[in-house]
C-alpha cells in the first residue's frame, strides 16, 4: 500500500537560518497535502499541490511536488519562533496517508 | 462556517474500563469523518472514516470501534481499553465529497491516558 516518508524527523534551526523538509511516496500521488501542527495543538491544514512541478508560496513558506509526483518539499527562510511544530505531509491516491511528520524546534 | 467539535479533552481511563469519544460537525451536511490516533511524538493514524451515516470504513484492525449514529455525530468506542491505546485522538472532517481530494479540518483532540 501507499507510504508516505518525511525527512527529517526531528529539525533543530537557529532562528533566521533556512531548512527544508522532505516527502516521500512509494507509489504517484494525485496530490499532496501540508499540515502544520503547534506544540499541544491539532494539526491545521496549510496548502494542496495537484500539478506535477508545481511551487506554491506562502510568506516565508515554500512548497514544491516534484514531476513524477512521488516527492514533495517545504522550505521555510529566515526561521522564526512562530515556526516551531511538526509539519505533516499527507499523500493521496485514494485517500490520504500522513507521513510521521518533521518537528521542528527554533533556538533563539 | 463549519466547527467541528471534540469531548472531553483529556481522560484518565484504567486498563478494561469502556471508552465514548464524541465528535460533532456543525455548519455543513454530509461531511466525511475521521478519527485518528497520534501516539506521542508520532505521526497520524487513521482508524475509521465515514461517508455517511452507518457507513464505517475501518483501516486498522483493534479494539476500537466507531459508529455514525447521526449525519454529523461520530463516535469512537472501545469495550475494553488496553495500555497501548493511550494517545492523542482526532476528529476531522472533509467537505470535497470525495476522500481522495479534500483538505482536512481538525478537532482539537481528546488526550487519553491509559493507567
């Protein structure tokens, strides 16, 4: 059945430096799903890619699926502490399947 | 706009004691719904999904049950719990009508404490 791995698992950032976080599909996904969870929180949905080679940008927020629509990325610039918690990304061929997720910790 | 609603938000059960989680939808009709289990430090766990009312789609085999009594009621049960079902449970629900294409909207949780 369909896997969803994200590397890496834990990610230890100094505020304002970059990092990216990766995803990966055994089998073609139809799309991709990025979620971002805070400390004590409940997972809140922050964007969908359907096209093969497809970038999205929120503010400081990169997301990309790669062309054979296996693999997917967040990169995140100029790290802030508002960016602590574990992003999630969530494959679909039929249904969705959530990778372990990223957590992410910011040192000041 | 759709809430969706979790209770309680914490429980302390002891091992073979009955477990009720309710989720309810408001604003919306016919969403799909989701429970999922997070074990501390982990990822997300799909358990069941629902299209409709009565229709339960079970995806790991356990001790759990849920039930759809209502168009947007869901509910998560077990008749004995067991230590490993400690965990962080989450209701969620779709409105794309169809699982593989729709984003995904959280309840904030029930925390449960297996002793």
């Amino acid at each position: 059945g369909q896997q969803v791995m994200q590397i890496p698992q834990y990610q230890h950032v100094q505020e304002g430096e970059d990092f990216t976080t990766y995803c990966n599909s055994s089998t073609t996904l139809s799309n991709i799903q990025w979620y971002k969870q805070r400390p004590g929180g409940h997972p809140v949905f922050l964007i969908q890619l359907v096209k093969s080679g497809e970038v999205k940008k929120q503010k400081r927020l990169t997301f990309q699926f790669g062309e054979a629509k296996k693999n997917s990325s967040l990169h995140i610039t100029a790290t802030q502490t508002t960016d602590v918690g574990t992003y999630f990304c969530a494959g679909i061929d039929y249904k969705l399947s959530f990778g372990a997720g990223t957590t992410v910790t910011v040192r000041a | 706009s759709q809430t969706i609603h979790q209770w309680p938000a914490t429980l302390v059960q002891p091992v073979g004691s009955p477990l009720s989680l309710e989720c309810t939808v408001e604003g919306t009709s016919n969403p799909n719904l989701y429970w999922y289990r997070q074990a501390a430090g982990r990822g997300l766990q799909l358990l069941f999904y629902s299209v409709g009312i009565g229709q339960i789609s079970s995806e790991v085999p356990q001790n759990l049950s849920a039930s759809r009594p209502q168009d947007r009621q869901f509910i998560l049960s077990s008749k004995k719990l067991l230590l490993s079902d400690s965990g962080f449970y989450l209701c969620a629900f779709g409105l794309a009508g169809k699982i593989s294409q729709e984003t995904q909207y959280f309840g904030p949780g029930t925390r449960l404490l297996v002793l």
